[in-house]
C-alpha cells in the first residue's frame, strides 16, 4: 500500500477511536484503540533508514512499537494489576526508542563541524534542564496525591522509573535531531504526563480524547522518523546555525 494512503488509514481508524469513546461497545473500543497501531507497526515495517544505523534504527523502533502495542493491550484490561504490567510493557518500549535515538546520534556527530557540536551540546544541555525540571514538578505532584491514596501507593516507585526512561527517550529524540523523532517524544510525554494525572491526581475534561490523540500522533511520528527527511533538515538547520557563528 502507497504509505501515504496508509497514513491517511492510520488516521482515520484513530479518528474513529476517538469517537468510540463515547460509545459503550467494549470489543468497538478495543478494535480501534489496537488498529491504529498496528497500522503504525506496518508502516514502519515498510520504511527504510540510510545505511546501517538507519537498518538498526529502523529495527530498534518496531521493537519499540511492538511492545507500545503490548502496553496499550495491558491498558484496556481493569485493575491496578494489568497497569503495572502496561507500564512495564511501555518501559520497555521507551528503551528501545531511547537506543533508537542514541544510533541518530553516531550518524549526526559525523556530519558536524566544532561549532556544529558546540551548537548541539546547547541544545542539550536547555532541553536537559527543561525535562528534568518538568519531570521533577509532576513526580512531585504526583507523589502528593499517591501517597494519600493507600491503593496507589504501591505504584510510585514504578511511576517514578518510567517518568525517568520517558524523560530520557525525550532528551534523546531531541538530540538525534530528528523533527518527527523529538515531536513524537514530546508528544508522548504529554499523552503520558494527561493519562497519569487523570488517574492519580484527578479527572480531567476530555481526557480520554486529549491522551490518545496525542498518543497517536506521538507514535506517528516515532515510525515516520524512520525516513531520514526530518532529520537532515535539522542537521542542516545545524550547519546553517554553525556557519554563522563561525
């Protein structure tokens, strides 16, 4: 199938996910929450990368996906149980997007001059400082409200393990300088950051819209940085910025 046409099914099919929320039809609701992605797995399975590190990318997010796929199944399953088990699955998934990420890095650092490194290691270190500082503002939230809640707080060191691997995959996804890549990873850690407070903290207003909408659009644009397109414009981007302060 052309993937732009496949593209177009992933969105269709999550756009009528979003509308079975509303719907009371369990099996409807599980469908299309699965479909999407497993439309998203073929579409990356029919990308390609240049060279080696873009072969090994390229496997390192299928594995990623799979095991996201793995998570959103645990997720539709009731009680706490299955939660963590979601959460282990997405764990997982993350890491494999984190290492992902870190082969980008290699082909990147080839293309770079000194100012070119220079102007990638500001990068870092800003994004570094804003994740960090968001990730210690919602774990303290969170921490708050679970440790008033007995039932929830088994669950806090687990939360806390994954507030640091999704933090890390969007410290990653930014530094591989791929656009679709870093969008993609902060998608995630807002479709995340929605989901955890509309279950420790309190509800919010059209939650479930807000979580899987960004959820789909994150995960769409993880499979779609397999082509390397948004990652040469910001290597150029790079050494536009380089030359200049050269």
């Amino acid at each position: 199938m052309d993937k732009k046409r496949l593209i177009t099914l992933i969105v269709l099919t999550a756009m009528v996910h979003l509308a079975t929320l509303s719907v009371d039809q369990q099996w409807l609701h599980w469908l299309f929450k699965l479909l999407p992605m497993a439309l998203i797995i073929v579409l990356a399975a029919a990308s390609s990368g240049d060279g080696r590190h873009g072969s090994v990318y390229r496997k390192l997010v299928l594995a990623g996906l799979v095991f996201s796929i793995g998570g959103d199944t645990f997720l539709l399953l009731p009680n706490d149980p299955w939660f963590v088990y979601g959460l282990g699955s997405f764990l997982v998934g993350h890491l494999f997007y984190v290492a992902a990420m870190m082969t980008r890095w290699r082909g990147r650092s080839e293309l770079q001059n000194k100012n070119g490194k220079r102007h990638g290691m500001a990068i870092g270190f800003t994004s570094g400082i804003l994740i960090v500082g968001y990730s210690l503002a919602l774990g303290s939230r969170f921490y708050d409200s679970m440790m008033a809640d007995d039932s929830q707080k088994g669950l806090w060191i687990p939360v806390v393990v994954y507030i640091v691997v999704i933090g890390a995959m969007g410290w990653s996804a930014i530094m591989s300088r791929s656009v679709l890549a870093a969008g993609g990873a902060l998608l995630f850690i807002a479709s995340d950051s929605l989901l955890a407070w509309n279950k420790f903290v309190g509800e919010l207003p059209f939650a479930g819209v807000l979580i899987m909408a960004t959820y789909f659009g994150a995960q769409l644009l993880i499979a779609s940085s397999i082509e390397r397109g948004g990652q040469r414009r910001m290597l150029q981007k790079d050494a536009s910025a380089a030359s200049h302060n050269g």
